[in-house]
C-alpha cells in the first residue's frame, strides 16, 4: 500500500545563492527569528533580501541578524517595523557556543543562507559557519560548474 503524498507547506522567503560561491560553508544550523507582526506579513510576500547580511554572535549570548532587509508592510499604519533592525535569532546553548568558537578561534563567518516558513508556518532562518574564498577557489568553483554542466549534455546527447 502506498502512502498518500503530504503536501508541505515549506515557502522560502528569502535566499542567498551568493552565499555557496563566495564562501566554503562548514557546519548548518536551522534557527527561529524573532520578529513582530508586519515583518512575518512582509516576509510572507517574498521580497526580504538577506544577500548582505551576517549574524553576530554578541558578548552577552544573544545571536542576531545584522542588515537584512526586511521592507515595511505597505498596508500598515503607524506600527510598521524598521526594515534594517537587528533582529534575534533563537538557538540553543550548545549551538551558540559552537557559533563564538567558530568566529573567535577559526576566524570564520556566521552567513545566513535562506529564510523560510516551516510545516507548522514559523519563520526560520538557515546560518552556517563559512569560511570566505579566495579568487582561485572561486574559478576553480566556477570550473567545476561548468564541466558538470557540459558532462550532463554530452551524458545527454549520447544517450
């Protein structure tokens, strides 16, 4: 007997496909966000760009994003959000503690990869250790996609 196909409900809101090219991604972590009311509403329209930002990971323990713009809700009124404001990110103890070890010890980057809408409709964002590359790590990144993508037409046009 074969399972009915469940629908999710997994809506990106947000992507940064730079991200994979400009830097060498190490370990993923999945994160909520906190946010008010019109920024969960602006967020569902799909026009939040995170390709700019970072995550900080500050003295206190409190982990944020920094610079995503998120725009105002347009059919809000005076309670409308700042696009640009730091916005908390929540992780668990041993997570943000991995975080600081990456950035203070190994000289790394937090970069946020994509924000998006889980089953449940939570908003969530995808943070991952990264390390920045260097100009020949991004040729040779550059090279590698296109002999795959030649090597899948000729797989292609042989058979």
């Amino acid at each position: 007997m074969v399972a009915p196909k469940v629908e999710s409900n997994f809506k990106i809101a947000a992507d940064n496909r730079r991200a994979r090219f400009d830097f060498q991604l190490g370990q993923v972590f999945e994160a909520g966000i906190m946010l008010t009311g019109t920024e969960v509403k602006s967020l569902r329209t799909g026009k939040a760009t995170i390709s700019e930002s970072y995550v900080s990971v500050e003295k206190d323990g409190g982990v944020y994003l920094i610079n995503a713009n998120i725009p105002e809700y347009l059919q809000a009124n005076r309670f409308n959000h700042l696009p640009k404001r730091p916005r908390k990110l929540l992780l668990k103890g041993k997570e943000i503690k991995r975080l600081a070890h990456g950035v203070e010890r190994e000289g790394m980057t937090i970069v946020p990869l994509k924000i998006y809408f889980n089953d449940k409709g939570r908003a969530k964002i995808e943070i991952a250790v990264a390390k920045g590359k260097q100009l020949h790590d991004k040729r040779e990144t550059e090279k590698n996609r296109d002999w795959n993508r030649e090597k899948g037409r000729l797989l292609r046009d042989k058979g």
